[in-house]
C-alpha cells in the first residue's frame, strides 16, 4: 500500500469534494469508504448558489445546473391556502450567477463527484473501513480493514474524518459532539402526485399540528416530500412505519394527490457541533463535524464548504508555502458558521414542528397575517436568498482576514458583477492567489504581483461595482477558495506584504517541491 499526503475517511460528498480539490491542488489523496458503493438515496436536495460559484474551480457547475431542477419561488401554504411566495429567481439574479435554489438529488451528486474523481485517477477504495489511528506528531499512521478483513497499514501526514455523524475519527480523538435529538420522529419519501403544488417550485405547508415540504424532482409528478409524524399511534407501530402512518393533514392542505412511493424512510433529527475540528493531524469536516435539521437545505452544503476550506490550506502547508498554524485557521472559519447554523435550523425547525395551541396560533394564525407582508419586502428578500444561498458566510475577523475597502471586508466572498459582458468571478475559477482592482492599479501594485506570481485582474470602473460595494482603486487580494484575503483601499503593496510576513505565507511554491517528510514503507 503506498503513503498518501491526506487519507480521506468517508466517500460522502464532504470526503469527495475534499479528494477532488487536493487533487486538482497536486496533493496525493486516498479515499476509503466502508460501503460498497456510492449512496442510493435522494436524501440532500438543495445544492445552494454558493457551492455552484466554487464547483466553477472544478468545472462542475454546469454539469449540476443541466441536471438539476431551479427552484424558482417558495410558496409557503397555511391551511389549505397559498399565503406567501418568495421569488428565489428574481432576487438571486443580480447577486450570483446561479440565482435559484438548484434540487439535484444527493445520490445523483455522489455519482457525478466519483466519476470526476476517476477521471482524475482516484479511486474510492470502497469496503475498506477505518479501524484505528495514531498520531505521532510527525505523521498518522492508520489501520484499515477491508470487507474479506483483512487488515492493512496506511500512513499520511493528515487525516481527514468526512465519516459522518457517527464518525470513528471524531471518537478516536475524544472530541465531544454536544447537542441533543429532537423527539418528533420524521419522515422523507420520494413519490408521485398531482395536484396544484406540483410547480418545480419549492412548496412548504406550516399547518396547525403538521408540516410538509415538497422538493420538484426530474421526472413528471416526481416529488420529494418531507415533514414530521405527529400521531403517538404512528410514533410507536409494531412494525416498520410507512407512508400511510403519516398524518396526512398537511398533505392534503396543499390538495396533493399521491399515486406512487418510490422511496420512503423515517430518521430523527440532532443537533449537534464538535467541540473542536481539528486534533494534531486530524480534522473534523461535514457531518463529522456538526449535524442539524434539513430544514433550509444547507448540511450538506455545509459539509462541502468545509472540504474547500480546508483543501487549500492543506495544499498550501504540504508544499511548504505556509505553516502548520494555518491549518488552525480550519476550525476558526469554519466552527463559528456550524454554531451560528445549528441555532438557526434550531429555531426554524421548532417553529415548524413545535407542538401546542400556541404554537398552531402562531403558524396558522398571526404567520399568514406577517408573512405576505414581510416577504413581500425586497431586503427581506434578499436577506433572506442571501443566508439560505450561503452568500452571506464570511471569514471576517478570522485569522487569514484582513482589511476593509468599500463595504467588502478581508474574509467576505467577492460580490458578484456582471458588466458588459464582464463577469468579475470568471477568474475565480482558478484555484490560486490573485488580485482583483475596480479601476486602476499602481505601477508598484503591478511589479509586486509580478514578482510574487500573483495574477493581476483589472476591471474598468463603472458605478455596478461601487453598487455591489466595491471601492476605485482599492485591491482586493482573493484566496485560492475565492474568499477575500486583504482588502486595501489605497491599493497598496505593503498591505500585501504585511499578510505574507503577519501569516508567514509565500505566494509561491518554494522550489523542490514539497518539504522534505518522513515517509515510511506500509507494514
Ligand atoms: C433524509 C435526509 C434528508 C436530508 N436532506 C438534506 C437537504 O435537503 N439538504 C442538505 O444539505 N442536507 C440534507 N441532509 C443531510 C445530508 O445528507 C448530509 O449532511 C450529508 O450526507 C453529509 O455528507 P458527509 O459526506 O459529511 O457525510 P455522509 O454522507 O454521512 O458520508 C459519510 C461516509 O463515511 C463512511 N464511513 C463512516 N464511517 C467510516 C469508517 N470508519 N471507515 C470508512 N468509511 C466510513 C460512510 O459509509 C459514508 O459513506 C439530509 C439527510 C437525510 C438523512
């Protein structure tokens, strides 16, 4: 068995994701998976229009959106009426290239990253399980065990544990998962209906003691439907339960008519965030490292955010062109934005499930009154496409973010403009450091990129950039994830070279390659 830089622990889309950028990054992955093969259930529907901007580095994007079904508006049903619709489609427009939520089944998803990964060279080692590991400072050395068991020896530098909620590494290194499980039981079934809520829309029913949410899928009256079992009855059968033990007030609220059940299975939901993501070389990411209701369509989203976090730094400190510190930058990111989003699934999710007349009032009766009213205002509207799209998740403050210059802060995600035919994150899909200045940049800026191999962007100015909150002149220097790194608003070098000294970062690989390491043969 040979040495790998990083072996990958689960082949869920976290793990795929991570194995697909530190390969496109030259960074030598094993991926191992216990399953025999990639997952056969719809499960995560929502891929969000931030995941879509990053899947552009990996020239995914376009593959997902002509696969996938736009979302164009959510309606949200109360008692058998349509009381509000949120128009994804015309508020996304201006501020990304993928204004809609896109639903592309979690199945169809993995295929799709396994077959780039081949094309790549890798493959899934699929029936081979993580057992154990060691972690002697210098690097890991793991036991595996595949299905005919027999056993056998990996050693790396990292460990990435994308295991999902019941991850073996996240055990193995004592980190705590606090949180708790909600007691509602819940159900998820892929069927096929008729009826008006049928739309290629999103179509949520807030009903006095159910909810249910239909996700379009390909395929005519194919429909993804979601929601709680509420009747003590269907929450303690005899036997497995099944579709028919669904309370089907909701359901029939939206005048849905179901005639098939492809798939239908019930879980309980957590909520739960490791206490830390990272342990000496080995690191939390996806479910391993925080789970929380489906509500808002955003864990799996998540899980690959944290792999594109995460792969850059690992590439960057394997090559020698950061220290190890940086890889504590991890968890500084990405375990704050875990928190904030199990608080909020956490209040979403009790407002739609929550039991009692209260409750029913409140969703029945004071939300049909609020809700046309507040969605019907534009910032609301845009708030709200904003934080379920993943456009608002920033790094401001964080350990790799510096500066300010207009309203983009160091840490903030390039606001997106198209002008004349210009589309500012169209060098974004390069996965290196570059810079990007709105007007003119100095003579000094321009030898300063050149000598540090930092690839230089310049846009003539026009008033759309200074709308999206970019500043003339200023320089924003942009990660090899697309976050902003420093923004200046003199456009000046030193603030540039103060990054590089302050992290201890160097734009360019140093020559020879990776840093000597200690590799040693597999036992
Ligand atoms: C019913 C349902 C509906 C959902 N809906 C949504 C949604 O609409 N939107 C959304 O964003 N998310 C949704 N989710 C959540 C989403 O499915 C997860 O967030 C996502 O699968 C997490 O991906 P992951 O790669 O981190 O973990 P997983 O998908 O759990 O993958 C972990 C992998 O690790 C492997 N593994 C585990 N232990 C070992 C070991 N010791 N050795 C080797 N391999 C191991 C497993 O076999 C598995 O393949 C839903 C989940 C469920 C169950």
């Amino acid at each position: 068995m040979s040495d790998s830089d990083v072996l990958i622990v689960g082949a869920g889309p976290t793990g795929l994701v991570l194995a697909l950028w530190l390969t496109k990054l030259g960074v030598k992955v094993r991926i191992v998976d216990r399953t025999s093969g990639p997952g056969t259930t719809s499960r995560a529907m929502a891929v969000q229009a931030r995941t879509l901007e990053l899947y552009r580095q990996v020239d995914l994007a376009r593959a997902v959106t002509d696969a996938a079904n736009k979302v164009r508006q959510v309606h949200l049903w109360v008692r058998g009426k349509e009381v509000a619709r949120v128009p994804f489609g015309e508020i996304g427009g201006d501020l990304t290239p993928f204004g809609f939520m896109y639903v592309f089944p979690q199945d169809a998803h993995e295929r799709l990253l396994v077959e780039r990964l081949e094309r790549l060279g890798v493959i899934v080692e699929r029936e081979t399980e993580l057992l154990s590991f060691v972690d002697d400072g210098e690097a890991v050395t793991a036991q595996l065990r595949t299905t005919p068991g027999e056993d056998k020896t990996c050693f790396c530098r990292f460990l990435a544990g994308c295991d999902g909620a019941r991850s073996q590494v996240r055990e193995a290194t004592g980190i705590g998962f606090p949180g708790g499980t909600y007691q509602q039981t819940f159900y998820v079934a892929d069927v096929v209906a008729s009826g008006a809520a049928i739309n290629d829309d999103l179509n949520v029913d807030l009903d006095q003691a159910d909810f249910a949410a239909i996700f379009p899928m390909a395929g005519k009256g194919r429909i993804r439907l979601i929601g709680a079992i509420r009747d003590q009855a269907a929450a303690a059968p005899r036997r497995p339960l099944q579709f028919k033990d669904v309370s089907h007030r909701a359901i029939d609220g939206m005048k849905l008519d179901v005639q098939k059940v492809n798939w239908f299975s019930t879980y309980h939901v957590h909520h739960r965030v490791a206490e830390h993501f990272r342990r000496g070389r080995a690191f939390l990411l996806g479910d391993a490292a925080h789970v929380h209701s489906p509500a808002g369509g955003q864990g799996m989203n998540t899980g690959i955010g944290d792999a594109i976090n995460l792969a850059w730094k690992m590439a960057a400190v394997i090559s020698g062109q950061a220290p190890d510190r940086w890889l504590d930058s991890y968890e500084a990111e990405r375990a704050p934005f875990a928190r904030r989003l199990v608080a909020t699934t956490d209040r979403a999710f009790g407002f739609v499930s929550a039991e009692g007349p209260l409750a029913d009032a409140l969703r029945t009766r004071l939300a049909p009154l609020l809700l046309p009213r507040v969605l019907s205002i534009e910032a609301a509207q845009e708030y709200i496409f904003r934080t379920i799209s993943q456009l608002t998740l920033n790094y401001r403050g964080g350990p790799l973010s510096r500066g300010v210059a207009g309203h983009v802060h160091g840490g903030d995600r390039l606001p997106w403009v198209s002008e004349a035919g210009v589309d500012n994150h169209a060098s974004l899909s390069a996965m290196t450091w570059q810079a990007h200045v709105y007007g003119g940049a100095s003579a000094e800026l321009k030898n300063w990129c050149a000598e540090n191999a930092v690839a230089l962007h310049q846009f003539r100015w026009s008033e759309r950039y200074q709308s999206a909150g970019l500043a003339q002149d200023a320089v924003y220097l942009l990660r090899p994830d697309t976050y902003v790194a420093v923004a200046d608003a003199k456009g000046s070098i030193a603030a540039l070279d103060g990054y590089a000294s302050d992290t201890g970062l160097r734009f360019q690989r140093p020559n020879g390659t990776s840093p000597a390491w200690p590799l040693r043969s597999a036992g």
